[in-house]
C-alpha cells in the first residue's frame, strides 16, 4: 500500500492519497483543494480515484470535491447523506467498506464537528481534524471539549502504539506519541498545580 | 508506505525487519539483517519503503540520499551525516541522534518525537510539517531552517539555536526552553 500525502494552501489541510503500488483504484481522503501537484501525484500513479472519504463537511477538507468529480467518478463516503451538493453514501460507525479492493473501517468521533468520522486503512488512521500531531480539533465549547477528549481516549488511544496517525492539519504522528506528548489529552489527567510542579522540579535540575 | 507486518515473537508489537519475519530485537540472524540494512544505506540512492528499528548505526555517510516511507523507530544513530538526502514520511521516534549532520536537508512529513537529539546540525534545512514532539534536544543547531507547521510540543529544548528560521505555524506549545537563540526569526507567529 501507498499513502501520498498533498498540502493544499488553501485551508492549510492535508489531502491523502491511498492505493496500491502498482497504481490502478485509489483512495482520495479529505480532498481541501485540487491543484496540478496533487493530480500530477495521481496520474504520475496510475491511481484512478474510485473513493473519496470526507472526514467531516468542512470547506478546507471537501473544496475540492466538484473538480475531482469532473475528472473521475468516485463514490463518496461521509456521515451524512449530503455533503453541501454532493450525493454521498452514507457510513455509520463501526461499518467497514472495501474501497478498490482496501478494508476501511469507520469510526465516528463527534466534537470537532457532529459528523466528524476517523478512517482506519491497515495500521493507519485518517484523522480529519479530530487529533492532530500534538493537538486534539477545535470545539464550539468546553462540554464538546471535553466530550471529545473522552471519546478520543476511549475510542484512538486503545489502539497500538504503532499504529500511524495522518491528520487533516500538520504533520503525522503515532498514537504512542500522542498518548505521552499530546497536551491537550495530558491535561485533563495532570492538574495545573502538579503540571507546575514537575514544570519547576525539571527547571532545577539544568 | 512501510510493511506492517508484526513481528512472529509472542507479545511483540513492532514491526517486522526488512523482509525478515521477525523485528530487528528478535531476529535470530542481527549481524546479517544489520549488514542488509549497511548496504542499503550505502549503496542505494532511494531508500524506501524499509522498516529497520531498534539498531545502532554510527560513522556512516548518507549524503544526497531520498528517504522516504521508512520507519526507524527507536533507532541510535551516532556521527551519521545526512546533508543534502531528501526525507518523507520517515519515522524516526524515541531514537538517539548523537552528532548527526542533517544540514541542507529536506525534511517532510517526518516524525522524531520522543527522540534524544544531542549536538545534531539541522541548519539550512527545510523542516516543514515535522514533528519533533517530546524530543529531548541539546546543543542542536536549526539556524536558517524553515520550520513551517513544525510542532516541539511537550519537548525540552536546551542550547539550541534557532536563528534565522521560520516558525509560522511552528508549535511551541509545552516546551522547557533553555538558553534558546531565537534572533531574526519570527517567533511571534509559532504557538507558545
């Protein structure tokens, strides 16, 4: 398996190619922005887009939905029925779908958004904007904050430690890595006045 | 991308070395796999697609070369000159870097968090969308480096200069800092 990773500058997301070495039917994540590096990229490939997996309906991960339609014809796969004008086919958590031939397993982690869905392609997992390098997605508010956290350790942070994280914005990770070093999931474990504390007794010792 | 073949051994998670069936740690035959890995790293322009973790690698030269799809986790890598050699999507967390020469490097996509990084030379590098979480660094040199959407989150960072770079979008959220050398760089616009 492959996975071609395109930083559209538009909405500063990342758009993932997945398809086999040998080219043919591929899988296009989060298309935020469709530009001549990212279907130079696909045709260098031999990859003809045969899925689009949206990881959730914001414009800087589905911008570039309409032109890839005039290229291709691939079925769309996201949450809900309708994606701006899109016809998309709908998943629910738990489901697993075979795209070209690829095992998909959907999970569905709202917070950042209600439709906000991770893929898990073998040992990686499209994130969206649900965890990043470092950073778990913006909310609307503290309970949807902390809803996430909760749903982000019960449902990603179980996985293995190798398993390879790609997320919608920034550079990619593993779930070892944020399990230790995410402080936005740390947080709520460590209290301000011990987080301090380790803080000043680290300082002391350089 | 990498195999994702997990390692034979009962218990182990990591994964498989090369084309063996075990990972590096409980491969029966190490010296062999290790001299493998030796003539890929010095013969091979494009090295892609490899899995080697957990081995110690030292005074060898790997200038101008592409890596890419690779996973070295856990890796000790001592005096290695990497200037020049092209990096993406390489895994490179909670390894030991000791006076590595990563200098005039493009580096993308890549993960080092975890990694002890100790007298290593990132200067004139392009470091973009890396992750550098948790690292231990010392007496490092990233000066006149672009480190656009680069996250140092939750590291301690100690006589590393960052002259010169670029920090838009760069994290530097969490960070110990000790005797950091910020000087004509944007860090106004880094996470902090």
């Amino acid at each position: 398996m492959r996975i071609y990773q395109h930083f559209s500058v538009v909405g500063f997301c990342n758009t993932y190619i997945v398809g086999e070495k040998k080219g043919g039917q591929a899988i296009l994540i989060d298309p935020g922005h469709v530009d001549n590096e990212l279907i130079g990229i696909i045709e260098k490939n031999n990859f003809i887009i045969s899925t689009i997996l949206l990881t959730h309906r914001h414009e800087a991960h589905t911008g570039g939905v309409s032109t890839i339609l005039k290229l291709y014809k691939p079925k769309i796969y996201a949450y809900t029925k309708k994606v701006y004008e899109f016809e998309v086919t709908e998943v629910a958590d738990g489901a697993t779908i075979i795209c070209g031939g690829i095992p998909v397993e959907v999970i569905h982690l709202p917070g950042h958004s209600v439709d906000s869905l991770v893929y898990k392609i073998g040992h990686t997992l499209f994130t969206g904007d649900t965890l990043m390098a470092t950073r778990i997605g913006s909310t609307p508010g503290f309970m949807e904050r902390s809803l996430l956290i909760k749903i982000i350790k019960r449902k990603l942070l179980n996985f293995d430690d190798n398993i390879l994280v790609f997320p919608g914005h920034g550079a990619p990770t593993k779930i070892k890595n944020e399990r230790l070093f995410n402080s936005d999931l740390t947080e709520e474990t460590v209290s301000p006045w011990l987080r301090n504390q380790i803080r000043l007794e680290r300082n002391n010792r350089f | 991308m990498f195999d994702f073949n997990i390692c034979n051994k009962e218990n182990c998670n990591a994964f498989v070395a090369l084309d063996s069936k075990f990972c590096y740690r409980h491969s029966e035959n190490k010296d062999e796999l290790l001299k493998k890995m030796f003539t890929i790293l010095e013969t091979q322009e494009i090295i892609r697609d490899i899995t080697f973790s957990h081995a110690e690698f030292e005074n060898i030269s790997t200038k101008q070369k592409r890596f890419s799809s690779s996973n070295f986790s856990w890796c000790t890598f001592r005096n290695i000159d990497f200037s020049s050699s092209k990096f993406t999507t390489c895994f490179f967390d909670f390894c030991l870097f000791d006076k590595c020469k990563f200098t005039d490097t493009d580096i993308r996509y890549s993960v080092f968090s975890g990694s002890k990084i100790l007298t290593c030379d990132f200067s004139n590098s392009l470091l973009i969308h890396n992750n550098f979480s948790g690292i231990d660094a010392w007496y490092c040199d990233f000066s006149g480096s672009d480190l656009y959407f680069t996250t140092f989150c939750s590291s301690c960072l100690r006589d590393v200069s960052f002259e010169d770079c670029n920090l838009k979008k760069a994290d530097f959220r969490e960070t110990e800092q000790r005797r950091l050398n910020f000087r004509y760089s944007n860090y106004e616009d880094a996470s902090k």
